[in-house]
C-alpha cells in the first residue's frame, strides 16, 4: 500500500521547487533617483539569449514606483507544441479569413477556461498547503471572488473585463504575414489585508493574457534567365504565449504614503513580490 506523504516531506518536496525558482531567477535590482530620489525598485530576471530560445522559459519583472506607491510585475512564457493547450489552439489550420473567428473564439474559450481557474488552482493543497480557501460559493469569472486565510480574505477580486484583438502584419513585399489573436482579462483588485484600498476601492488589476501568433512565409522562385515564377514555397510558424500582470498594485507592505519608504518598497521586493514571481511560475507551468 502506497504511504501517503508527511508534512514534513511535502515541506521539503515545496523548498527544493522554490529553489529551483531561485536558481533560475537572476534578481537585478535597478533605483533611478529623479526629483527627491523617489524613483522606480526593480527585481526581476535577466534573460540571456541561448534563454529566449528554450521553449519553455519563464520571465519575470516586478517594480514598485516610489514616487506613487504603486507596485507591477509582468510574466511571460511561451507554450510548447508538445502541449494540450497548444494543440487545442493550433488543432486546424486558421490563417485564412474564414477561420479567423474561429480561431478567436478558440482562443477565448480557452482563455476563460484557463484563467478562470487560477484562483481553485492556487488554494489547493499541492500549491498552498491548504492554506488559502475561496469564498464559498463565487467564482472569479462571474461576479469576482475572494482569497480566504483564515477566514479573512486576503485579496478581493471583481468581475473580469474580456478583451479580444485580432491584428495581421505584413512586410517584406507581403511576403511575410503575421495573424495575432489576442485574449485578455484583467480582474480588478478590490480590498483585502494585502492590498491598501483606495477611496474608489481600486487596488490595481491581475490581468492574464493569451496570444496565438501564426506567421506564413512566402518564397518565390524565379528562373535565371527571366522573372518567371517556376514554384512558389510557404512555411508557416506557430506561437503560443501566455502572460500575466500585476498592474497598480496598492500593496500593503509598501503603505498609502507618498512618496514611499525606500525601506518598505524593497521589503516588499524580496517577499511578497518574490512570492507572487514564484506562484506565477508554477501556475505557468500548470498551464503548459
């Protein structure tokens, strides 16, 4: 009979996945000091470029802007061929005007999918050891929810906003086109202990965001001695990338002052913010 895992275990099993984070995770700090020396904190990871080209590789920024107290972090990664999401995106051919809106639409529905379970994922056991709860009876995709710990909720969220982009590029003589689809929701973050609630209660967005990119290229080949076109060759490339943000984020740590303590904004720096990089990551991963 199969033993079930230890706290103990499950704690440690939790430190070595952190520390693979770390180990990954280049932290640049950068301070610009304009005007009173309230400039903008950054942490983030550096990409090199042997980086950009693997095909599951992660980036992260965060930023807190001393000068008003909000705080952003943007993430990034592309998805692989190899996986479900990819292929339910990418299952048919969608470059013609004809399946244009099909292919928006798959990419909505899957976007809403995806993203409307961010907050079930996160409160579950494997990733917060049971920690965190959701308000009983919300979802976030309807009319927002709540993080619970403890029974107080840690972070508010409204009712989404959907965005939906479709844009076509063309260069080279139009013989490179490029078809973007792009899927956005941004949740409004409402109130919670960890946010500082504004007089509108506008404590920042969490936005995800999902972009399939299709890219046909078209080859021409000619004859020596003329301009006759003998065979016309077409190579297509596929992309997947998902995306998340943090955007006028009133965090608590930081405080509602002013221009902000430097102090406070690089405690939040390296914790919350570190943390925030670290469940983003994971929950990346989980997408892929």
């Amino acid at each position: 009979m199969r033993q079930m895992a230890s706290p103990v275990s499950l704690l440690l099993r939790k430190i070595l996945v952190a520390g693979t984070f770390l180990r990954t995770t280049t932290a640049v700090e950068a301070a610009a000091a304009v005007n009173n020396g309230a400039g903008t904190m950054t942490i983030g990871r550096r990409p090199t470029k042997q980086q950009q080209q693997h095909p599951s590789a992660f980036f992260w920024q965060a930023s807190v802007d001393r000068s008003t107290g909000l705080a952003a972090s943007r993430e990034r990664s592309k998805v692989p061929p190899s996986s479900p999401l990819y292929r339910s995106i990418f299952g048919g051919k969608t470059n013609n005007d004809d399946n244009n809106k099909k292919a928006t639409a798959l990419l909505a529905r899957a976007s809403q999918q995806l993203f409307g379970s961010y907050v079930p994922w996160l409160c579950r056991g494997k990733v917060t050891f049971g920690l965190l709860q959701q308000a009983a009876g919300t979802t976030i995709t309807d009319d927002g929810t709540a993080i619970l710990f403890l029974g107080r909720p840690v972070l508010r969220f409204g009712r989404p906003t959907i965005i939906q982009l479709t844009t076509k590029q063309r260069n080279n003589n139009g013989c490179r086109t490029t078809t973007s689809h792009k899927c956005t929701l941004s949740f409004p973050i409402t109130g919670g202990f960890m946010a500082t609630t504004a007089v509108d209660k506008n404590c920042g967005q969490l936005v995800f965001c999902l972009t399939s990119s299709q890219t046909r290229t078209t080859t021409q080949r000619t004859r020596p001695s003329s301009a006759v076109v003998v065979r016309q060759e077409e190579e297509e490339e596929e992309e997947l990338q998902l995306q998340t943000e943090l955007v006028d984020y009133r965090p608590r740590m930081v405080g509602s002052a002013t221009p902000c303590n430097a102090l406070r904004a690089r405690a939040y720096l390296h914790s919350q913010s570190l943390i925030h990089a670290w469940v983003m990551w994971r929950f990346h991963g989980h997408c892929r």
